[in-house]
C-alpha cells in the first residue's frame, strides 16, 4: 500500500468530554439569574415619593397627586392618613397614573360634607406611612385645592328699626361676609336695596346696615329675598319685616275756660286728642316758662291780663302738633284771712294776716305745689296774731349734698320762704308717687319728712291716706322751713311693720276732721304674646306648569296668649305671588285658601312662608338619563401590585428569550 490516501478521520467516542459544555451550562443560567439581578435594581431605589398639587373635584371631593421615579405602594394610602384644615375625609380611593419618567397616584379624597373655607390645605399626619415599593416614604408636606366652600350663608337677623318718622335702620345679619344682598321693598313705592349702600361689620358674624327714608306716606313691606357669599353660594330666606311712615300729627282738642280769676284754680284737658297710631305724650306750657305733662292739668294765674296756654301732642313716630288758647284772667282769689296765688303748678305765693291760731294755707282746688315725685297738698301754721306774713313755697329738686348728709335718698323739696315771721305748731301734709317708690325698691313706711335747720333734721312722719297711685303723708315741724322729702330702703322688719302702720295711721286728722279710708290695691296681669306657626300648607295639584291654576290650603295655630296677625307668604322661587294677613286669637286656628294661576315662562318651587308646597315645571319632553358612576379600574399592565397580569406576562417572557437564547447558541455550534 503507499503512503499516500484519504486523510485520517478520529472517530467520536462515546463518553468522551466536549468543548460546548460549559457554554451551555452558563446559556441556561441566564435566565435564573434574571430575578437577582432585578433585585439588585429595586434594593438601589432610594429616592421618595413626591407630592403633586391638589385640586376640587366636586363640592366634598378633594384629588391629589403623588409620583415616584418607580411605583407607588398604593397599599399603604389610607383616609387616616391625611389632615385637612377644613372638613374630614371619610375615606379615600386611589387611581393609577402615569408621566414624563415617572409613575404614580391620583388619591381622591372624599370629605364628610361640604366645608365652608374657599382654600383647604392637605397634609399628612403623624401617623402616616406613605410609601413607594422599595418602602421609601412620603415627606409631610402642604398642598392646597383652592374653590371648595360649598356652604350657602346662613340666617341669623333681619330687622327694621325706626329711626324717625320716615327713616329706618335696616339689617341683616349672616354667619359670613356677603358678596350680594338683595331687598325687595314694596307699598307706597317700589324699590330694591342691594349691599353697594350697606356698611359692613364682622366679628362672630357679618352684620350689614343703613339707613333707608321712604319716600312717601304710607304702611311698607320689606322683604329680604336673597343673600350670596364671596365665593358664589346663593341663599334665599324670604324673611319679611314692615314699616310704617306716618308724617302726620295728632288732632289736638283743648276743653278749658276762656275766663279766669287771679288765683283761681281752673282745669284744662286734652283728653280728647286722636291720633290714628296713638297719642305718645301731652306736653302743656303755660306762660313762658310753666311746663306740665299729662291729658288733665290744674294752674292758677297769679296776674290779671291776656296768658297763654299751649298743649303739644306728639305720636310714637315723633310727629307734633301744638294748639294754643287764650284766657282772660282778671280779679284776685282770698279764703279767710289767707290768699293763695298760684302762677303755675311748681310756685305759689301766700299772704297770710296772723290770728294766732292754726291756719290752712292751701287753695281753693288742688294742691300748693307740685313736683315730678311729690306734692304738698297743705300746710297747717300758727301765725302772730295781727301780724301779716308772705310766704313763697317752690316745688324744686332736692339737693345732692341730702344724700351725703342723711343716708337717704331725696325725692322732693318744698323750699319755704316767709321772712322774719316766727311760725309755730306747723302740720305738714304731702303725697309720693308710688312710681316713685318702686324706682328706689322702698315700701311706704321708708318715707321721712326732713327739715332744714343748721343741718337736715328728721321729722316724725306717718301715713295717713293711700289712693291708687299716691301715699298720702303728714308730719310735724316745730315751724316753716325748707322740708325735703327721704326715702330710706325698706329692710324684712320695715315691710312686716307698714300693714300695722298703715292701720294706725289711717284715721281722721285732727286739724281737718277728715276721715279716709285707704283703697285697695289693684294687680294687673302681664299682658300676653302671640305666637302664631304654620302648622299645615298644601298646594292642590301640587305638580303644575306655567299659567296653570292651584289652589292652596293653610292652617295657622296661636300658640301664644293673646291674639296677633300673621302676614302669610305665597312665593314661586324668590317672587312674592301674594300676601295675606291672618288674625288669629289665642288659643285657636284658622285657615285660609289662596287660588292662583302660576306666572307664565316661570319655574320652580312654590313656597308658603319659605316652606315647599309644590313644584311649576315645564314639560321636558323626555326622562333624563343618569350619569354612569366613575369606577377606577387598575391598569393591567402596571406593574405590581395594581397589575398582576403585567407582572406574570414580564415573567414568561423573560423565560423565553432565555431558552431562545440556549437553542440558538447550540445550533451555532452543531453548524444548523
């Protein structure tokens, strides 16, 4: 054979070790090693989440963002966990979101009820622990949705108060400041008052004011329609007050004589003077500095000639009217061997011609002299025999330095001047309002005649009559002087003594002879109130269009104890349909219907006194459609834990690239 052939082939063994081993061995770990490297990127995630902005979504819905440069562990986002500077969240609902190089969370935070704040500012609690999935957690911070109050302004006043005959001060009162009002004011004339004229003050609430004149004569209705906040939230209260302007004066009507002597005590009255709102005062002035008040006045003229008497009536708006009327006074008025002259109620001049026993000094009608708490009805003197004297008696206020001086408080001063002449066994008989002594909480027996002589000395004093409106008094004085009526504050012991006091002291006076018998007091009840609801309103049908015609029923119970009117409301939204004024007694019901047709092109509520009776619709043509409700499904293909379907597809994948991988490798090396 030569040497020369076919090249030599080595069989392959069976056993024997190859080369393509190991290669494969490290194609098959690839993907398990996968997992450990993905790992290892997750662990290295150290950044936190961040906060967005926030935002209103409706009136009790707040929505805030968070991202994160990986994911947001949506898990760990609770109601709790978020503090508001106005309302409470009940709970909340989380929603996937994605943007430019970052993922993360749309929290819809919904609140308990509409919160009364524009601005409301979200941040964490303590207790929160947002965090991403490498369990980096969100910083505490503040973010602000703008645009949430959503309470309408609530009612708190509405009221008119006069301030003249034409004028009033209106205003209205709310728990919070106002944008707009809106006044309707309706009788004589029409207008409608918005808030440009009205002045504002805030506190615990926002209180608006002004003063408004009505332009003419005549009963008003203002009616106060609507309010709106500073942030758009309208309410309408239609809550009415009334006005009346009344510009004119009672009808005075003066009875008197036109004829008088000097004097002589003569009576005029006003009795008689009408006012359709009522008669407030009467006011008199006799001469040119004589004023007395009350329907019925006593004055005497101390000097022959023409004198004036005006009276002036005024109403309870301010409103006056004054009539005069002349009398002619001539002569002069003795009694005995004592003259009286009285030229007004608060002065009267004496002359008396000495007998040297007792003498009445008094006029023929009335009093000596009045004051505003008291009057000295008589004096009882003994004067020289044949000697005359000239007494002036004035009815002033007592002087403050009494009070210092004797613990009691001084109510009337009867300030007496008679010269040189002495004077003896003096009866001094007087009278106090009881008005007078409730102003002062005193009972009658707290009462002391004091006189002044080189300092203020008491006088004993005692009851001796009573009327209904006076405690009839007399004291003894060793002479004349100024006398000022004291008034002590009763203790117990003083008002268990005044009945047996009373008793002892209601005799006859010896100087007089009288006799009085003391009259019973008379209590007078409390006068009662009204208080009128409305207890039942229908509207028959209730359910109507514009033009159409309703009928509707309302029932109104007194529940107070006397009996008051009701003004009765019918309104379609904001607009006064009709009024109608309802008296009922106390105690009772009453009920009364109003027909009416509905205003054309008109909708909405109808209202009696703010309360629901009906509804005016127009017809729509069909049924509205609800709106489907908004659900947050989870995006599939996010990652973990908002998508498992994501997460298990990633997987598979990553399997089949890898064994991919191997068979490709291996075909290579076989030479496929």
């Amino acid at each position: 054979m030569s040497a020369i052939g076919h090249s030599r082939v080595t069989p392959l063994i069976p056993g024997s070790p190859r080369r393509w081993l190991p290669l494969l061995v490290l194609l098959l770990a690839v993907p398990l090693l996968m997992p450990i490297a993905t790992d290892t990127v997750v662990a290295e995630d150290t950044e936190p989440p961040e906060w967005g902005n926030a935002t209103r979504s409706d009136d009790t819905t707040i929505e805030v963002t968070l991202y994160d440069d990986e994911s947001i562990a949506t898990n760990t986002i609770q109601a709790d966990d978020f503090i508001l500077t106005a309302g409470r969240v009940e709970n909340v609902s989380v929603t996937s979101i994605s943007a430019a190089n970052k993922s993360g969370a749309r929290v819809s935070l919904a609140l308990e009820s509409k919160v009364d704040k524009n601005n409301v500012s979200v941040s964490l609690r303590d207790t929160a622990n947002i965090t991403d999935t490498a369990g980096n957690e969100l910083p505490d911070e503040t973010v602000t949705a703008t645009g949430m109050d959503a309470v309408v302004p609530k009612y708190r006043e509405f009221n008119v108060t006069r301030v003249n005959s034409s004028t009033a001060e209106i205003t209205v009162e709310t728990h919070e400041r106002l944008d707009q009002l809106r006044i309707s004011i309706g009788g004589a004339s029409l207008d409608t008052l918005n808030i440009s004229a009205f002045t504002e003050r805030t506190g615990n609430s926002a209180i608006y004011t002004r003063e408004y004149t009505f332009p003419e004569e005549g009963e008003y209705s203002l009616l106060l329609m609507s309010v709106t906040d500073r942030h758009g939230n309208n309410n309408s209260f239609s809550r009415q007050q009334t006005f009346l302007y009344d510009g004119t004066g009672p009808n005075v009507t003066v009875t008197g004589p036109r004829n008088a002597t000097v004097g002589e005590p003569v009576a005029f009255s006003a009795a008689e003077t009408t006012d359709g709102q009522g008669v407030e005062s009467i006011q008199w002035q006799v001469g040119d500095d004589t004023l007395l008040s009350g329907e019925n006045i006593t004055v005497a003229f101390a000097s022959p000639g023409s004198h004036e008497v005006a009276v002036t009536a005024t109403d309870p708006f301010g409103n006056t009217e004054t009539v005069t009327r002349v009398v002619s006074v001539t002569g002069n008025g003795t009694v005995g061997n004592v003259t009286v002259q009285q030229p007004n109620a608060t002065v009267a001049s004496v002359s008396v011609n000495g007998t040297g026993q007792s003498q009445v000094i008094q006029p023929r009608v009335g009093a000596l002299t009045s004051g505003p708490n008291g009057t000295l009805e008589r004096l009882t003197a003994s004067f020289p025999s044949n000697e005359s004297a000239t007494l002036t008696i004035r009815s002033r206020q007592p002087p403050p330095s009494f009070a210092t001086a004797t613990g009691h408080t001084g109510i009337s001063r009867f300030a007496l001047e008679n010269g040189a002449v002495p004077t003896a066994d003096v009866l001094v008989r007087f009278t106090v309002n009881r008005d007078t002594l409730a102003a002062v909480d005193a009972e009658p027996g707290a009462v002391t005649l004091f006189r002044n002589s080189n300092g203020w000395t008491p006088l004993p004093t005692e009851v001796a009559d009573r009327t209904e409106s006076h405690i009839v008094y007399r004291a003894t004085s060793p002479s004349l002087s100024t006398f000022v009526v004291g008034v002590e504050r009763a203790t117990a012991a003083d008002a268990d003594s005044e009945t047996a006091t009373t008793n002892e002291t209601a005799t006859s006076e010896s100087e007089t002879n009288e006799t009085s018998t003391p009259e019973p007091e008379t209590q007078t009840e409390e006068p009662g109130q009204p208080d009128i609801v409305v207890t039942n309103a229908t509207a028959v049908p209730s359910e109507l269009g514009p033009g159409e015609r309703t009928v509707i029923t309302v029932e109104l119970e007194n529940r107070g104890t006397a009996s008051g009117d009701h003004n009765v409301i019918v309104a379609l939204n904001t607009s006064i349909l009709t009024t109608r004024t309802v008296t009922v007694p106390a105690g009772e019901t009453r009920t009364t219907e109003f027909a009416r047709s509905m205003p054309d092109n008109t909708t909405g509520n109808l209202t009696v006194d703010g309360q629901r009776v009906g509804n005016v619709t127009a017809d729509s043509g069909g049924l509205p459609i609800p709106a489907l409700p908004s659900v947050g499904i989870p995006n599939p293909l996010s990652l973990w834990p908002d998508g498992i379907v994501g997460t298990v597809l990633g997987g598979l994948l990553g399997v089949a690239i890898g064994l991919y991988s191997v068979l490709k490798a291996l075909a290579i090396y076989l030479g496929y």
